[in-house]
C-alpha cells in the first residue's frame, strides 16, 4: 500500500473501512479476499 500511495500520490481513509467478508478457515478466507480482488474495476493487487 505505501508503494501505491507513493506511485500515485492517492490518500486512503482508514477512518471509513468496511470489512466485506469474514470467514473462519484461512483456505476460504484467502479465496473469499481473490473473489472479492477479482470483482474490484482497480484493485490494489
């Protein structure tokens, strides 16, 4: 994420985070944050 901010000079709002998913295995958990990466138009990954 720094090297995002510092690449596009973008300011995040840490005070306005929503959590979108949450799961209790980490296998699902990791292919629940891919999907959700995926769907983003301009993700950060």
């Amino acid at each position: 994420i720094k090297q995002i901010k510092i690449k596009i000079d973008y300011a995040f709002n840490w005070e306005d985070v929503q959590i979108l998913d949450r799961e209790l295995f980490l296998s699902k958990k990791f292919i629940s944050e891919m999907l959700y990466i995926k769907r983003q138009k301009n993700g950060l990954n």
